[in-house]
C-alpha cells in the first residue's frame, strides 16, 4: 500500500517512543463521544448546583477520555474568571479506589479529594479543639486513626466553599457500591448527595454499568439526578456500522509506519473483538503498534494484531455485561404502558408515540361526519 499520509512524515525518523506517543495520544471525536460530550456540556451548565449526574458506558467506551477533553474545554472557556479569581478551581476530578477490605473507604476518598483540591499539608492538619493524648497543649493530627470520617468530610466542605469547582467528576463510580453487611446502598449515595447540596457542587458519576444499581433509589434522587449513556456502536445499526468504519479508517492512517495497513478490509474483525468499543479498539491497535515497531516491521501484519487481541472469551463476558446494561437503560414499551396505566391514563400503541384516540359511539340520528358536496352538478344534454 502508499505510504500513510495521515501523520506527519518526518515522524518516521523519530525513535519508537515518540511515535508511539504520537499514536496513544490520538482523540477521535467520534459521534457517539461528541453527542454524550454536549449531553455533558449541558447537564452541567443548565443543571442546578446540587445535582447528580451519572454517566454509564461500557468497559472500554471511551467515557475516562471524555472526561478528560471535558476538563480541558472547561479551563479553555473559564479562563477569564481563573484568571481574576487564582485561588478557584474549574473543576476536580478524583477516582474512586477499589476498597481492599471489600467496604468503600470514605476517609480515603475525601483525602484523595482534598488532594485533588490542593489543600496544602493534607497530611498536617490537625483536629480542631482538641487536645494530643501523648503530648498535651499540641492539638490531634487529622491522620490518627480515632479522627472520625466526619471530621475529614468537613475539610472537604470547607475546600469546595474555598475552591468552588464547577463540578466534581467521579472516575470508576461504581466502587461506591462495595460496602460492608448491614449497610444500605442508599446510604452510600445519601453522602455524595448530602455533600452535593451542602457545598452547592455538581457532582458527575462516571462509571460501567454496574452504577445502574444507584439510579432511581428515591423519587428525591430521581428529581436531582440527569442520566447520560455513553454506548458501544451496534453492528445492528448501519449508521453504527459507517461510524465504526470511519474511526478505523482513522486509526489506520494516523499509524506512524512506513506501510499503512488496511485495517478497513477486516473491519468486522476488530469490532468483533473491540464489541463496538473504541477505547478497546485504541488500545489494542496501541499494543500492537509497540509490537511492530519492536520488531522493526513495516507495517502491521496479521500475527502482531491476533496476539494483541482480547480473547473470544473476554469478548464474550464484556458483550454480556454491555449487552445486561443497554437492556437495563431501555425505555420499554412494557414499562411506559405500566406507568400511563398507574396514571390513569390512555394506553399507548407499540409503535407510535402518541397515545390512542378514543373512539366516541354516535347518538342515533346523529350523521357520520363527511364533507357535503357544494354546488350544482349539471346534466349533460
């Protein structure tokens, strides 16, 4: 094939790191990712301060990727008032750590916050009005065991009122669901919302599917909360389908090699083992582009993209798992025929949105509506 005019040409007389990091540096605003984008965009401008906003998406989708353009735009557009205001932060985002003991760790989380606020001397703060056991007049430190959850919780109160970010993004939410026996799921979530309305702060939920176990706990969280769904491309939806095309071709021109591989001619291949995915797909043309350029090859060839792929059987277990979420967050015939019903009100067809037309029975003597001829039809002779 021609050589890949995609990337500029004087890449290939670069070494192996900087092309590869010209590669894994890639973000292709593909539409799914710029329609989810905007949907963002929005929630968080029109939104009011102490919403919650989730946004699901398989393992792989790309959501950690748009949340980081997100930040960036973020800064790009408040950099006027950054600039007046040096002590304010546009916005922070944290993860949620996996727990060790098999319970989500608050403490933890509020310190990596306060962290990711830059609260100076996180580990030097000291409990205020109290007193060191082992060296009386000298006031506890923040990090001795005994220091309550609350007590970090209000650091971070006073953080945000100081920093007033724009919003709080979450990375890997649904670590906020690991809690120990005896704990209900609602509580979890009763923290973030709590603090979401005491500091008047938007916070963003990122997470796969299994945040799904948080939405609708309440109808107070239904009414504060906005929903937004970062999907894999369906091979059942032709313009899925062109999409996919697309951001392959993409991927296969912006490859720093001397032979550009045509990628675009198995592409059924790489959704079949990326699900739809691109962040998986990214990922592993990303592993098998290291391949190549350690082997010193041209191009890519058949053997540096199969031992770099998922397995059938990863495939396999990532496709269930998108495939329970995607039904979970359908809006259903079935389910909006419950609640009209519930309402009282008329039942809808399956196709059409609006509701059906009663049909009303004629008084006896009453015409069948129809238009009445007007003029007069004339004989021929």
């Amino acid at each position: 094939m021609s050589v890949n005019s995609g990337f500029p040409p004087d890449l290939l007389s670069q070494p192996k790191a900087m092309r590869m990091a010209y590669f894994t540096g890639l973000t292709i605003a593909h539409p799914l990712l710029v329609k989810a984008y905007e949907h963002l965009r929005r929630a968080i401008s029109e939104a009011s301060a102490d919403s919650l906003i989730f946004v699901f998406g398989p393992t792989g989708v790309g959501k950690t990727t748009m949340m980081l353009r997100f930040g960036q735009r973020l800064i790009e557009e408040m950099s006027l008032e950054l600039t007046a205001d040096r002590g304010r932060i546009p916005i922070v985002s944290v993860e949620a750590v996996a727990p060790d003991s098999g319970s989500f760790n608050w403490k933890d989380f509020y310190k990596r916050l306060l962290v990711r606020l830059e609260e100076p001397l996180v580990d030097r703060k000291v409990r205020p009005d109290s007193q060191d056991e082992e060296c009386p007049g000298r006031q506890q430190p923040m990090t001795s065991r005994t220091v309550a959850i609350a007590e970090w919780r209000m650091a971070v109160e006073r953080a945000l009122h100081h920093r007033r970010p724009r919003a709080i993004l979450i990375d890997e939410a649904q670590h906020l669901a690991k809690m120990a026996a005896g704990r209900r799921l609602q509580d979890q979530l009763d923290c973030l919302k709590s603090l979401a309305s005491l500091t008047r702060t938007i916070h963003v939920l990122v997470g796969t599917y299994e945040l799904l176990a948080f939405r609708n706990l309440s109808a107070q969280l239904s009414r504060r909360s906005l929903d937004i769904h970062l999907r894999r491309y369906r091979a059942d939806q032709p313009e899925d389908v062109t999409a996919f095309k697309n951001i392959l071709m993409t991927f296969q021109r912006q490859m720093p090699l001397a032979e550009e591989p045509d990628l675009i001619a198995r592409w059924d291949y790489f959704y079949e083992r990326s699900i739809g995915c691109i962040g998986v797909l990214r990922d592993w043309l990303a592993r098998a582009l290291a391949l190549a350029l350690e082997n010193g090859a041209s191009s890519l060839t058949p053997d540096h993209l199969e031992s770099q792929g998922l397995s059938i059987a990863q495939c396999e277990k990532m496709l269930a798992e998108a495939s329970e979420g995607e039904d979970a967050l359908t809006d259903h015939i079935e389910a909006r025929t419950r609640l009209r019903r519930r309402m009282g009100l008329e039942l809808v067809p399956d196709s059409p949105t609006l509701p059906v037309v009663k049909k009303t029975r004629r008084d006896v003597g009453t015409r069948k509506p129809k238009r009445d001829q007007i003029g007069v039809k004339r004989r021929a002779g």
